[in-house]
C-alpha cells in the first residue's frame, strides 16, 4: 500500500466513525487524513533522527579508536 493509498484509507474510517457518530463525513475525513499524515511525519522524524544519532556515534568510536591506536 502507498502512503496515498494509506491516506485516502485514513480518510475513509475517519468519516465514516465520524458519520457513526452524527457528525459530518466530511469533518472525519478530513481529521482522519490530517491525523494520519502527522503521525506518519513524526515517525519518520524519528527514525530519521535515531539513524543520524548511531550514524554520529560510529563515526566518532572510530575516529577515537584510530586515534588511540596509532
């Protein structure tokens, strides 16, 4: 699934459960999208920011191990 698919999807039940629930299709669809998209960006945000952190931390293991063995 792509995250265009994901989204539309996300779209969907948010209307849908929105609609159950006497309000407007249209408000939950569009919470459902929004909702959906910014919990997507942070994970991403995350990860992005684990992989720079242990990438950081290699570099700088090695860079001192050289260091105390030459």
């Amino acid at each position: 699934m792509s995250i265009g698919d994901k989204v539309i999807l996300s779209a969907v039940i948010g209307g849908t459960a929105e609609a159950l629930w006497g309000g407007k299709f249209a408000n939950g669809a569009v919470t459902g999208a929004i909702v959906f998209t910014l919990r997507n960006s942070v994970q991403l945000y995350v990860t992005m920011s684990q992989c720079i952190t242990q990438s950081f931390s290699e570099f700088f293991c090695f860079k001192f191990t050289v260091r105390l063995c030459a």
